[in-house]
C-alpha cells in the first residue's frame, strides 16, 4: 500500500472488466489491479487492528498550534497568494528557498531548476507524462514503491527491474534505452535500503553514459537515524561530471523532495529540481494536472522553512522513530526470527523482512494477518509484475511499543497458520 495513505483507492479487483459497448466504461487499466487491493481496502474497517502495513508519519510530532497562527498570518498578510491562483511552477520566493536550501558549491542552482510539486507523488506522475510514450521502458529499483507504479499504470511502461545491490548488477545495461530510471536511494520504500556510495556513483555515471533521465525519489533522505547522510546522486552528478561549465545544474539526475516527513503529509508539498528544460516540461505537464499547488500551503512551507520550523521539529522526529525501529526490532527478534530475515535499517520507516521459508506465501500471510488482527504489505503490490510472494514491509513510525510488539506477536501466529494451511 502507498506510504501515504492507510488503504489504497484502487478500483478493487472484481470490478466489472470494461465492455466495449457500454457507455459507461472505464479504462482498461483500473482493471489490472490484485485481490490484496480489495483485502486492503476492506482491513480499514476492521476493529482494534493494528496497522504496520502503512507508511504513515506519527501525528503528535507535527507542529499544529505554530502551523495554525501561521495559517491565519499569512491569508491575511498575503491573501492573494494563499487564496488565489499562483504561478504553475510555484510561488517563486519558495523556489527561490528550495534552490538556496538544496545549492552546494558544486550544484549551482536557480529558481530555473525548481518546480513546487503537490506532494512528491505529483512529482512522480509528471515525470510520466513527460516522458513515457505507451509502452516505453522503465529501469526500477526492486522492489519498487507502489504510489510510483500506480502513477505510471495508465502509461502501461515496461519494467526493467534493477537489483542495485546485486554484484552482477550493471546500470549502464539497465538504462540503456530506457525512458527513465527510478531508485529511492534514501531507505527505499518498500525495501528500507540505503544504496552505497559506489552503487550511486555507478548509477549516476551509467545515466551520463547513457544520457538517461535518472529519477531521485528522496523523501526518507532527512530520516538518518545513524550515520552521515550519504550524497544525492543530485550531488554527484554535479560534481563529478561538468559539461556545462559554471552555469546551473544540467544533468540528467531529477531530483525529488518532499515536506511529507520533515513536517506534516497534508500540507502536500514536494519539489523537483533538475535541468531547466526538464523544469520547463514538468510545468507543462502540471498545468493539465492542477493548474498550481496550493498557495496556502506554499505560504506555509516557505513561511515554516524561512522560521527554521523542520530543523526544531526534527531531533523530536528522529529520536521517536529511532526508539520506535528499535522496538519493533527487538519485537522482530523476540516473536519472528524464526520465520523470517530482515536487515535493521538506518533510517526510514519501514522494514523489510523475507520468509525463511519458501512455502511463506506473503499474499496469503496478509489474510491471515488481518484474521489475527495485523495488517502487514506483502511484496507482490511492490513487484511490477506481482510475482514477488516471499517478502513484506513493516511500518515502525504510526506505533508505539506496545503495539508493535503486539503486532509482532499476532503476525507470528499469522505465519504459523499460513504455514500450516500451505502443508
Ligand atoms: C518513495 C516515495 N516517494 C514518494 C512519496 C510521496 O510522498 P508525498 O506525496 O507525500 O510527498 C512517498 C510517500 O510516502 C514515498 O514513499
């Protein structure tokens, strides 16, 4: 299920396949969906369940009381920005914002290499429209984050599935020929995964080779919990490879962030930066989409960033999730290890566990979770093919403690009964 919400709204599997007489079809792609979808969406109405298999933010972190007085500041200081239509690439003070907070002395940047995005997941159907034709190629990070599969759905792309981790992996093969290439290289959603520096430094000279769109999905890059923040394939394209001498950024990395983790999911802001030309088609695309983003909500992200809000807020935010991937851990440890294997992530929200045992149908792990009282992802709604049943995603931020391990507790028994029905 996408990390932004508790329960996808997909069309659930059984609806009626499109006729082609009926005037009242719809197009075919509504219809390539799984079961889990339907399971998913009919689990938000069941009692005391415990959630893991979201990816939502904990919601007593986020600033309401700061946010609300801002909120009225600004409709009456600037009512024509907040309550009018604005610009369809952003307000420009805020990109103005975006391009000095995201600018190194290697990455020049320009509010010419910002586009305001609503949310990332905007950003994300964007790039598809600017550049998949039906059909085309998509070099992925496997697994991949399901709100991308679903943004780019209707264009029916061709997966090509990247395994940055693999020794045998070669990204120059992968990106030849492709549209774009995708990777969440920050604790990737499903996979938790931090890719290395040697694997973003061949990622980023495989999309210079090839002159291939490289796609930076980054919005777990402000959720280190341990360790120095690695560099933005942004950075290392910048650095490592001029062309274009001192003028800013035009490299074929299109980086994506979002204000959904550092400060609330509702405000819907996100942003892209990348090569004005790409800039300039993304707000073609965007003005078919919705015109602008909200003015509300660029007011309040510029006036919350300009306020220093996201670095007060955010030692709070990582301390409590820390604390939380530290008890599901030792919950995983104590109530799973056993049945599955699973690498604790650095930063993020999720972990993701694979089964020992082969018979360890994920899909069917699901059904019986939510029997148990837990919702889990299983890795099918992650694979673009659907094919992967081995493995699921777990969600540490929404739950305290307790419920964690209360969670952990219920899934083992789901695994034994998934286990015993499959014998
Ligand atoms: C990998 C990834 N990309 C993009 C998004 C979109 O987030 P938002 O639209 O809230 O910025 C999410 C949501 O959680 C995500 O996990």
């Amino acid at each position: 299920m996408p990390a932004h919400a508790p329960m996808p709204a997909r069309m659930p599997a059984h609806a009626p396949a499109p006729q082609a007489a009926s005037r009242r079809a719809f197009a075919p792609w509504l219809g390539q969906t799984n079961d889990v979808t339907s399971v998913f969406l009919a689990a938000g109405q069941i009692p005391d369940l415990i959630n893991l298999g979201g990816g939502l933010p904990e919601p007593s972190l986020w600033p309401v009381e700061e946010l609300a007085d801002l909120a009225a500041e600004v409709i009456r200081s600037h009512p024509a920005e907040a309550l009018g239509y604005g610009p369809i690439p952003g307000l420009p003070a805020l990109r103005d914002l975006i391009a000095a907070r995201c600018a190194t002395p290697a990455l020049r940047l320009t509010r010419d290499n910002v586009l305001i995005t609503t949310g990332g997941m905007q950003a994300l159907e964007l790039v598809g429209k600017v550049l998949l034709q039906p059909g085309g190629t998509i070099a992925a990070q496997s697994p991949a984050y399901l709100g991308a599969l679903d943004a780019w759905r209707p264009r029916a792309p061709r997966y090509r599935p990247m395994r940055i981790e693999r020794n045998d992996h070669d990204p120059h093969a992968a990106m030849q020929g492709a549209q774009f290439a995708y990777t969440v290289p920050n604790f990737s959603n499903p996979s938790g995964r931090l890719v290395s520096l040697p694997e973003r430094q061949a990622l980023v000279a495989a999309a210079h080779a090839t002159g291939t769109w490289l796609v930076e999905d980054d919005p777990y890059g402000v959720l280190y919990y341990e360790g120095e923040p690695l560099p933005r394939l942004l950075d290392l394209s910048a650095a490592g490879h001029a062309g274009s001498g001192d003028g800013p950024y035009d490299g074929p990395v299109v980086y994506m962030g979002s204000l959904s983790k550092e400060l609330t999911p509702g405000l819907r802001i996100g942003w892209v930066i990348a090569a004005p030309e790409m800039i300039a088609a993304l707000a073609a695309a965007k003005q078919g989409s919705d015109m602008c983003t909200s003015g509300l909500s660029q007011m309040l992200a510029l006036r919350a960033l300009q306020g220093g809000m996201t670095e007060r807020i955010r030692p709070a935010i990582l301390s409590l999730y820390r604390a939380r991937r530290d008890a599901l851990c030792a919950a995983m440890r104590e109530h799973l290890a056993g049945d599955l294997d699973w690498q604790v992530p650095v930063g993020g929200m999720f972990v993701w566990a694979t089964a020992r045992d082969p018979r360890l149908d994920t899909d069917r792990l699901l059904h019986e979770g939510l029997a148990q009282g837990v919702c889990i992802s299983p890795s099918s709604v992650f694979d673009p093919e659907g094919q992967d049943r081995r493995s699921l995603r777990i969600n540490f931020t929404l739950n305290p403690p307790e419920a964690l391990e209360e969670g952990c507790r219920r899934l083992a028994r789901a695994i034994r009964a998934t286990l015993a029905a499959a014998e």
